[in-house]
C-alpha cells in the first residue's frame, strides 16, 4: 500500500481538518456505543424495578446522544470533505506542476490519455480513498475496539465469546483480502486493456474497414471482455461466500450470547439488560469488520490508481536547469554544434544523430534537408534543448545551452513544431499565444507575413474566429501560417520553423519566405524543410543523412559536391520530366 | 461492493466533448424508462430462470433472517425471564439453523447471480461492440469516439451496477423493510407506531437535501467540465506550451479552475454527505424511542422485553435498507439512462447490408469503371457530380486537384465506405454494390492519409494487412516498402512496441509501415491517398519504386498534392469541385495549358525580384555531375568547350531577363510558362540539360547562375 501511503502526504496541509475529523469521529463513536449501554439502563434499572422517571431520563438521554452523535458527524462530513477536497486539489496540482516542468522526453513517455486520466479519474479513486478514510477507516477500527471493550467491561465471562469469534473473523478477512486483493487489481488491468482496444478501435476505424477485419477486432475485443467477465466473477464469488459468512458469524455469537447470557441470567450472575446491550455491542464490533472489508476493493483500485499518480510524479524531468544557470536577455545568435550526438532513451538504441558540426552565424538562414528519419526534427529539437544532448555541445553565443535559464533562452529561441497545435480560443489569441500584451497592429502585421491575413478575414468573425470543436475547421495549411504567425510574434533571435510550410503551397510558400526573409533579417533562422524551392535562397543547407552530416554549403556549392542534394533537386524540380 | 460497481468513482471521467460540460449533472432520467426496462430484460435471456431461483431463494432467506431476532425475542420472553431452562437450547439451535440456512442460501443466491449479472454485462458490451463495427463512416464522422467510449464503458457500468448489485438487492430491500414492519405489527402494534413515527421525517428531510445536493452536484460537474478542458488542453499541446515557455500561464488557468472545483466540490458533497448522520440520527432516535416507550410499556404490561429487544435488532436492520433505497432510485435512473443511450446506438442501422445475393469474391482484374456517379454526404451538397472514367486493369490512375475537390471521397466511393446515390462504380464490370462489401474492401489495398497504428509491435502492425503472414513475409513486406532498415535500427527491430505517441517514429516512417502494411495484404487494386505526404522526396522516390513494383500488373489510384510523384500515372484525372474537369496523360494536360498546367505549374513558380540581378556570375564547374537517372544521363556530351567569358555572361542574362519576367526559377519552369518567348539557343538547353540546371541563386547580394554548363553555350 506505499503509494496509497505516499498520497496521504498531500494530506498534509489539512491536517488540521483531518485530525478534527478523526477527533470527532472518537465522539461519534463515543456517543453511539453509550446508547447499548442506556437501553441496559432503560431495561436493568428502569423496567427491573419499575421506575418510570429512569425510563424517561434515559430515554431523553439517549435521543441526546443521538442527536450530539449527529451533530459530531456532520461536523466530522464538513472537515473530511474540506481535507479531502483540499487534498484532491493539492495533488492534482502537484501533478499539474511536475507535467509542466517535463520536456519532451517526458512526454514521450506517456500518452496524451494516460496524463489525462492521471489527473482525473486516478485522482479520484484516491480522493474517495482519502474521504472514507478520514470517515471510515478511523470510525470502523474504533467502532471495533471500543466494543470489544465495552463487552468486556459489561459482561466479561460472555466476552469469551469473542475468542472463539475474532480468530475466525480475523483468519477469514485476512484470506480474504489476500485472495481478493490480485482479483481486484486483475480487474482493474482488465478494465484498463479493454478500454485500450476499445479506444484504438474507434480511433482506427477507418484502417479496420478498410482491411475489412472486423472478425478480428471482434474477437480481439471479445477476448479483452471475457477475461474481464473472468476476473468479475471470480471476485463476486468471494464476495458471495465472503459476505453471508461474516453475517453468519455475528449472528451464531448473537445466538451463543442469547444461550451464555440465558444460563448467567438463571444463575443470577446477570440480568437481561445487560445480555441485550452486548447483543448490541456485538453487533457493531461485526458490523464494522463488515464495513472496513467490502473496502478492500476500493483500496486496491485506489492503490492501482497511486501507482499511476506517482508514476508521473516520479518521472524525472529530463531537462534541469543548473542552478547557476545564465540569463541572456539578448543574443547575437550565432549556434554552433560541435561534435553533437543524440539517442532517444537510455537503453541504447541507435544514435539519432551522431558527430554533427556546424556553425551558423547571427543572421543567417540554415535550411536543413534530408530522409525521413534522418534526424532533422531531432537536431533542431536539441537547440532551445527540447531534448538534451547525449554526447558533444550545442552553443548559442558560446553559451553551452545547458548553462542557460530555460525561460530566458526559449524566449530568444521561437520554434514552430512540426506538428501544428492550436488552442482552443480564437484566432488572434492563439497568434498572441507567446505574448499576450502584443498589440493589435502587431498581430495583424505577423499575420500578414504569414500569408495569414487574407484568409482570416474571409472568415466572418475574422480574427475574433473560434478555432477547433467549436469554431471553423481550419485547413492544414491554414494551421501551419497561423503557427508561423504566432512564432513571429515573439521575435525570437534565433527562429526554428520544423517543416512549418509542408501544406502550404508552393506559391504561398515562397511569399512567406520573402517576408521572413525581410523582418526576421536579423533572427537566425534554422529552417527544416522537404522541398528545394523551401531552402534555394538559404545561406547554408544541411543535408542529413542517418543523422549525421551529409553536406553543408550553399545550393550552387551542395549541387556540385553532394550527390543526395542533387538526388532530391533532381527529384522535385529536375529528373523525372521527359520533354 | 461488486467488480461492476465501478460508476461511483468514474462519475467524474472526463466526459467528452459532445456532451458539453454538466451533462451528468443532474441525474439523468430515461426518456422512455419502461421501454429500456423491456429491451434490457431481453438481455436477461436464458438467466431468467436464475434469476427467478435466485429471487426466490433471497426470499427465503431475508425470512430468515429475520426470523432470528423474532426468535430470540421469544428465547427471552419465553425462556430466559421466565428462568426455564429447559426449551432454551431447543430454541437457540434453533436459531442458530435458521441463521446458518439464510448464510447458505444467500452464499447459493451470490454464486449464482455473480455469473448472470457479469455475463449480461459482457453480452451487452460485446453486442454493443460488434455492432459498432458494422456502422458506417458517415456514423463515425458524426459521433465523437470519446462519446462512444463512454457509452461502451460509463453507460454500460451504470446498467452493470443496477444488474449486479440491485437485482436481488431490491428484493431484500423490499422484503427487509415490508416483513419488518409486518413483524412489528403483529408482535406490537403500539409499539410499532411509535418506532415508525421517525420514518415520514427521515424520508422527507433526505429528499430535501438529496435536491438541493442535486444542484450542487450540477455546478460541480459545470466546473469540472471546465478543468477538464483546461487539463485537456494542455497535455495535449504541451509541447506547444513548452516552447513558448507558456508553463505559468496555463498554471495560473489551470489553478483558477482547480480551485473552483474544489470549493464546488466541498459544497456539493458536504450537502450530500448530511444524509448518512441524519439517517444515522433517526436510526438511533428510533431505538431511544423504542426503548423508552417499549419500557414504559413493559411497566404497564403492555409489551415485553423480548419484544423490546427484538424492536431493536429491527430498528437497526430498518436503516440500511432504507439507504439502499434511496441510492437504488438515482442508480436505476441512470442505469436506464445508460442502457437507452446503449440502445440508441444499437437501434443505428448498420452500413449498408450486403445484399444477400452479394457475390464473393477473391481477386480483380481490376478493370474499374465509374459511370454518372453522384453522391452527397448532405443532401442538397454534391461532392461528387456525375462522374464517369474508366480505368483499365493494370493501369495507373493519378487523381489530382485542390484540397476539398472529393478525391478522397472517390476512394471512399470505391471502398464502398459510403453509397452513391446514383450512377454505378463497377469492378470487372461487376456492380460494387453487388458484391461482399468484406471482400471488395480486401482486394482493395488503401494506404490512407492519416496513418493509425495499433498499439502492439512492429510486426503486428504490419501484419494487420493479412493475419495469416509469417515474419519473413512481413519482412519481405517491409522491405518491399523501403521501411526494413530503419526498422532494423530501431532499438528492439521488429519487436519494438508502437505506441500513440511513438516518439520513437518519425510521421514519415509510421507512412512507410502503414505501406507495408498494404503491402502485405497484396490487394488488387491499390488506393493511396496522399500516402507519402511526409515523406521526404528522396524516401519517397523509394516507395515509389516499390509502390511502381507492385502496381506492375494492380490497377492502382495514386492522391498527391506533389505533382512530380504522379508523373508516372498512366491517366491523370484532373478532379475539381466534385468533377472532372481533365483528363489525359502528364503532357497532354500540359500542352492543354488548362487547369491542370497552372496546378503543375504554381509548384515550379517562384519570384525573383529585381534586386537580385545586380550582378551575374556564370559558375564554372569544378567537376562534372554524376548523370542522374536516366533523363539528363548522356545528353551532356556534344557541347563545345571553352566559351568567352563576357558571352557567356551575356547569355546568361538574357537567360536571367527570362526567367525574370516569367518569374521562374528553373528552366523547366521558365520553358512551361512561355518558350515563345525563348532565345533560339534556349530550346537547346532545355533538350540538353533537364537536370539541375538553371536555378538561380542569391546570395551576399549576387546573383548566380547555377548552370553546370552555361560556359559551353
């Protein structure tokens, strides 16, 4: 139970709510349990000997303790759920926090769905944990202790009863969390992998058609849900013989009292009241043993979803900002390579990149080609150090990145991905989405050098446009200026567009690049491109291949000395054509 | 608490989209309860026979126990005060049968009902399943998969609750509650009034507070829909968040959000939890008042103590039913809220039937025919406008227009993915709408645009093409696709695990397995729908190779925005707003100078402005150019040496003026948009030199001529 255990840390600035909770459960408890002793009153004292004054004080004082009983609870619900809403809303933000401090390394390693669910319904079955054992957890133990007290101290000798009662009970809860426990976390992976085929079904169904393997997928789903029905049935028969067995023997101590007690009351050595209350004391003892069991799968749901929890806790950002760190607030912009290899992961792999050199001057345009999977993303990743590199250094200004403020650095170095996200929001504040405090002019002006403009004002609400499930569906290329204009908007000094204009047309294309190459003339721009007529007026192109440098040159010297260049020149715009 | 008591803590999954925020917030009621009822105790089926048993048996036993308490009532009236010994062990075996029969009975019920419930539930998950895999498209463009998740799990869990638990649940509830008050009345009616006094209250103060928790519950589910989108929005973009160092901003949202929930959430619950002290209070007034007025009628010879503690033991097994009670109604209604919203996609016909005198079929020639289609997804909106070609087996068939033209909705036409409202499409002169739609779609390899791959390994994701594929055949696959070696370098080979985000694989080679996947299910016609989109050139000249390998002897339909990659097509159909508006080879559309030339030619344009002809240096080559493939090999020869240099230049400028005003950058470009205008000398280059010849280059505010050859002019 250690993650579980772990959570409750998180409990910790409640713990003041906590704490008066669990006193005025102790109370609660208090109050309850002295209502078996006042109906022995009621009964011993007043119906023994007649008194009708003690059977309506000690009924009043009953309804007393009823009510104060009440009252404990509901302030002992008020604490628990401020503690567990609290606590709830400090994990969630912890775990916030941590994915906000990941890099890209760190997300690679968990799906979009698997944070999400992280952070919602994980956190959950943690909270509802948390509140039941802030209500239950400390109540029920309590419940059974002070019972098992108070028969002693009502009635010893019938107390014996309870040591033939609680080794069985105990042996018998004991086996069966032990058996049940695997059941529950079995299904609790079974629920997990069918919504995994189940999910990749609906995202895939177009494949599913389209190969016709609707057979397949059917049974794969039926094999995910039979072992779920598997799993669910073996746990509800446990339940099944669990559950009345435990009844069972609260009711066959009910019945050994009513004998022990009937021969004590002829013997004198007891009276009737008394025999009632540890009835009743007996009952709450089992009662709350019933309770804490029929827990134990919400427990291991619960533990299962910490595991999760901290999984994502855990995960070490892989880009740490030394403590010393540098803050430029302006560069040149001159980035160097020197001698940079790269690999995704620890556990070996191949080099990505492998010995890259090159320099790039301030001002200057490098424009990198080469296949796909070359490493041209991965290279261009490693400058505002998206990733860390695993062997060499990358400089800017002769700063060694890793010596740089994150923030600082990432504000003189824009990049637009390779992959266009947008958010939710319109148009304009997505262009704004790296300063918010631009001005109007400013955002339309960016626009504009995007190729942007135009489009934007064809849309009715134009920059005001909501993007995404509830505003226009914006084309690829449409999404890639908007992203384009957004990384202009900040300034960068160093600007890195990642196979930013692929579903832009050519024509468009080459007007985005002239008026890049007109207000960003004094950026560095590192361009990732797949068309030649993208990189034709670099300064320097780079072409990779299998991570390492093919060439490096200008168009005129790269046609002449590098036979890839000329291979995919010859690919878009030369060979191939016969006239 | 059952395996499929799972809808408590899953309340709060994000629910997706579609349904706005709050959708849960009330609880939701089943527009047509008794008709959900009716369809689902369908599904009950062959159980029903256990079901009664089990009802029947749960009868019993809830009589049992509550015989118990009764009998120890009468242990201590009739034995125990009156001191005789004697019947007491008689009664209290007897007891103690009854209690060990009712825990028999209820282990028997338990067994038997935990496999009816779960088998229902898998039988309902499994139809559910099966019959969405038999919708349409046209279904899946209008739901939303996370809509449909929570139908499969969410939904399906509200019923499983109902089934597993409450089935017999209520019939103990019930028969709790009615053989207790009956018992209470028979053995004391005074008595029995007076404990019931406490219920009217304790049911009209629950109801009161479980509305108003009702609300609060609404305004929670309003604020966690919020975060939620926040949440969402984040990690989905995160990199985006990362690069614009925006960790603060969406912080400070996502607090302001979390906060909300929290206090809404410390409201909503702090009302719903006053219900268990309140029935707690009434619970235990009850037993005061049974003991204070039981004793007083004791006193007066009106009941006896055995009745008292018999009272008592009931009051204590009145709440909990009680409880249930309350719980069951809000479960029941949302349990036939699911299952109705099950049934909803149920209810939804299935994509067009085969007919059933569908044909089978195991391999084309592949002779492909449309005539007069037209086909909406909207009424009123055609996408496709009667359009009729033919494609003879074998051929290659490039499709090619603006984005939005219904290219991909010719390929879905083909697929049989949607219905064509009229005309006919006909393969080997064989209505499609004649055949197994399985079997259609198997002889047609469709590499599609957005490449979706399993979570599984390399392997299996190739193999997905034909299951029956042994590795090498896969491999061979792989290979065929050019994907083998960069598989190979990947840390496990083919037994690396793909997952969604795959960090591990680049766009373009998730397209080269999706490939080879098609690949493998060896199809007879071959669909690929901008399949190589991101795959550099250079990889995708590659696949084309393959892709033109296997295509050999495969009627093939090629989708590409990159109109070099098409060049080869036997036919290219020129497709714009749902028609055809040319149709020839490469250069039959070319000397059309039509729709299709200014498409070809936007690739090749470029613009050069004045200020970059400030200066021309004619380049000399250092060492000749590899010939490459095929087109310019061999045609460099024959061109004198050694030219004046000052000619030279000459030439290339007015070469430049050209280029100039037609704003090309290449000479193939410049010859296309206007080889009127051509110097006598130009057609010569052109024929000679259609490789890298004629790009012009600026830079350090010179221009260059990058023409290998210029010199020889």
């Amino acid at each position: 139970m250690s993650s579980l255990k772990r959570s409750f840390r998180y409990l910790k600035p409640y713990s003041k709510e906590a704490a008066g909770a669990v006193i005025l459960l102790v109370l609660v408890v208090a109050a309850n349990l002295s209502i078996p002793r006042l109906v022995q009153v009621i009964i011993d004292e007043g119906v023994a000997n007649q008194d009708l004054d003690v059977i309506i004080r000690t009924s009043f004082l009953m309804i007393a303790a009823s009510v104060l009983s009440a009252l404990f609870m509901t302030g002992n619900t008020i604490l628990a759920i401020r503690a567990s809403r609290g606590f709830e809303a400090g994990f969630r933000d912890a775990i916030f926090t941590k994915i906000q401090s990941y890099s890209f390394g760190n997300l690679d390693e968990f799906t979009t769905g698997q944070l999400l669910t992280r952070l919602t319904s994980d956190l959950n079955q943690v909270r509802l944990i948390i509140t039941m054992s802030i209500r239950m957890f400390t109540r029920m133990p309590l419940t059974f202790i002070l019972s098992i007290g108070l028969m002693w101290i009502t009635n010893p000798q019938l107390s014996m009863v309870m040591v033939v009662l609680l080794p069985i009970t105990i042996t018998l809860v004991y086996v069966f969390i032990r058996v049940s426990q695997p059941l529950f976390r079995q299904v609790q992976e079974k629920i997990d992998y069918l919504n995994q085929v189940l999910q990749e079904n609906l995202t895939g169904i177009r494949v599913v058609k389209a190969f016709a393997r609707r057979e397949h997928e059917n049974n794969r789903f039926k094999k995910a849900n039979d072992e779920l029905y598997g799993s669910s049935v073996k746990i509800n028969r446990n339940l099944s013989l669990f559950m009345p067995f435990i009844t069972l023997l609260l009711n066959l101590g009910t019945v050994a009292v009513v004998y022990f007690g009937g021969v004590q009351v002829f013997r004198g050595t007891s009276s009737i009241g008394e025999i009632i209350a540890f009835m009743n004391y007996l009952t709450s003892a089992m009662f709350s043993v019933i309770v804490l069991s029929s827990m134990a799968g919400r427990i291991s749901a619960a533990e299962a979803s910490a595991t999760r929890i901290f999984q994502a806790i855990d995960e070490e950002p892989k880009i740490k900002e030394k403590p010393e760190a540098v803050k430029l607030e302006s560069i040149d912009g001159r980035v160097v390579f020197e001698d940079v290899g790269f690999t995704y992961g620890e556990d070996g792999g191949l080099p990505v990149l492998s010995n890259v050199n090159f320099v790039v001057e301030p001002g200057e345009t490098l424009a990198i080609l080469g296949a796909t999977g070359s490493g041209k993303s991965t290279l261009v990743h490693l400058i505002p150090r998206f990733y860390d590199v695993t062997e060499g250094r990358i400089t800017i200004d002769g700063w060694d990145v890793r010596d740089l403020e994150l923030k600082t650095m990432r504000k003189l170095v824009g990049v637009s991905l390779q992959e266009t996200i947008l958010f939710s929001g319109t148009i304009r504040d997505n262009i704004r989405y790296g300063r918010p405090d631009a001005s109007e002019e400013e955002v339309v002006m960016v626009a504009k050098a995007a190729q942007a403009h135009d489009f934007i004002m064809g849309f009715q609400d134009g920059y005001d446009t909501f993007v995404g499930q509830r505003g226009v569906n914006l084309s690829g290329g449409q999404k890639q200026r908007i992203a384009i204009a957004r990384v202009l908007l900040v300034k960068p000094k160093i600007m890195i567009l990642d196979d930013s204009t692929s579903a832009v047309d050519v024509e468009t294309e080459i007007k985005i690049e002239e008026e890049l190459r007109r207000i960003m003339n004094d950026s560095t721009n590192i361009i990732v491109a797949q068309r030649i007529s993208t990189v034709l007026k670099a300064d320097k192109i780079l072409v990779l291949e299998n991570g390492s440098i093919a060439d490096i040159g200008n168009h005129r010297e790269l046609l002449e000395s590098c036979s890839i260049y000329r291979e995919i020149y010859d690919s878009q715009l030369g060979g191939g054509v016969q006239l | 608490m059952s395996a499929g008591d799972r809808q408590g803590p899953q309340k709060e999954r994000p629910r997706m989209m579609r349904h706005g925020p709050g959708r849960r917030g009330t609880i939701e009621k089943a527009k047509d309860p008794r008709g959900a009822l009716n369809r689902l105790a369908g599904y009950l089926g062959d159980s029903r026979g256990t079901i009664a048993l089990a009802m029947m048996f749960t009868t019993i036993s809830t009589l049992l126990n509550l015989a118990g308490p009764y009998l120890i009532g009468v242990a201590i009236d009739q034995h125990i005060i009156p001191m005789k010994m004697g019947g007491l062990v008689n009664i209290v075996a007897l007891i103690a049968v009854t209690y060990l029969s009712a825990a028999l009975i209820d282990m028997a019920v338990g067994w038997i009902m935990s496999d009816v419930s779960q088998r229902i539930l898998m039988k309902l998950r499994q139809n559910l399943f099966e019959h969405i895999q038999t919708l349409s498209l046209k279904f899946f463009d209008n739901t939303s998969s996370g809509d449909l998740m929570s139908r499969l799990t969410n939904d399906i869990d509200a019923v499983g609750a109902v089934l597993s638990h409450n089935l017999t649940e209520i019939t103990r509830s019930t028969l709790i509650i009615v053989g207790i008050v009956v018992a209470m009345f028979l053995l004391n009616i005074w008595l029995a009034l007076a404990s019931l006094i406490v219920f009217p209250f304790m049911v009209v103060f629950t109801a009161q507070i479980g509305k108003r928790a009702r609300f609060r519950f609404r305004d929670l589910q309003q604020n966690m829909g919020r975060l939620n989108g926040v949440m969402q929005e984040s990690i989905t973009g995160q990199k985006a968040v990362i690069s614009f160092w925006q960790q603060g901003t969406i912080t400070r949202k996502f607090r302001k959000n979390n906060t909300a929930v929290r206090e809404a959430g410390t409201k909503a619950e702090t009302y719903a939890m006053l219900v268990p002290p309140l029935v707690y209070i009434f619970s235990n007034a009850n037993i005061a008042i049974v003991a204070g007025v039981g004793s007083w009628m004791v006193l007066k010879g009106l009941a006896t103590i055995g009745v008292i503690s018999v009272f008592i033991s009931y009051s204590r097994k009145f709440s909990d039913p009680l409880r249930q009670f309350s719980n069951l109604y809000n479960s029941l209604q949302s349990a036939l809220a699911g299952a109705e919203r099950v049934f909803e996609v149920l209810d939804v016909a299935p994509e067009i039937e085969d007919s059933p005198d569908a044909h089978m079929v195991d391999g084309f020639e592949g002779k492909v025919e449309f005539k007069d289609v037209d086909f909406s997804y909207v009424p009123s909106e055609k996408v496709i406008k009667n359009m009729s070609f033919k494609a003879e087996p074998g051929k290659m068939v490039a499709i090619v227009g603006p984005t939005g033209a219904g290219k991909t909705t010719m390929v879905n036409l083909l697929s049989r993915f949607y219905d064509i409202q009229d005309g006919s499409i006909s393969i080997d002169d064989e209505n499609i709408a004649g055949l197994k739609k399985d079997d259609l779609r198997r002889q047609l390899g469709v590499v599609l645009q957005d490449v979706f791959l399993f979570s599984g390994t390399v392997m299996e994701n190739i193999r997905y093409g034909r299951l029956d594929a042994s590795d090498e055949e896969v491999i061979e696959a792989a290979r065929f696709a050019n994907a083998d070696r960069f598989i190979r370098r990947l840390p496990h080979g083919y037994d690396t695990m793909l997952s969604e985000r795959a960090g591990n694989l680049s766009q373009g080679q998730r397209q080269l397995i999706s490939i080879a996947r098609a690949i493998l299910a060896d199809p007879s016609i071959l669909i690929l729908d901008e399949a190589t989109s991101s795959v550099d050139t250079r990889t995708e000249i590659q696949i084309q190779e393959a892709l033109h390998r296997l295509m050999e002897d495969r009627t093939s339909f090629v989708i590409a925005h990159r109109l070099s990659t098409i060049r080869k097509a036997d036919t290219v159909l020129v497709i714009n707003q749902g028609e055809i508006v040319e149709r020839g080879s490469h250069e039959e559309l070319m000397e059309k100078k039509g729709f299709y030339y200014n498409l070809y030619m936007s690739q090749f344009k470029g613009t050069i402005d004045d200020a970059d002809f400030t200066y021309i240096k004619p380049v000399e080559r250092q060492d000749p150019v590899q010939p490459q493939r095929g087109s310019s090999s061999g045609m460099r020869g024959g061109m004198g040496a050694g030219t004046n240099p000052e000619m030279m230049r000459q030439r290339a400028l007015e070469i430049i003026g050209i280029f100039k005003e037609k704003k090309a950058v290449s000479v193939e470009s410049a010859k296309a948009l206007g080889e009127m205008d051509l110097p006598p000398y130009f057609p010569r280059i052109m024929q000679n030199h259609l490789g890298p010849l004629g790009i012009i280059v600026e830079k350090d505010g010179c221009l260059y001529l990058v023409e290998d050859n210029i010199g020889k002019l």
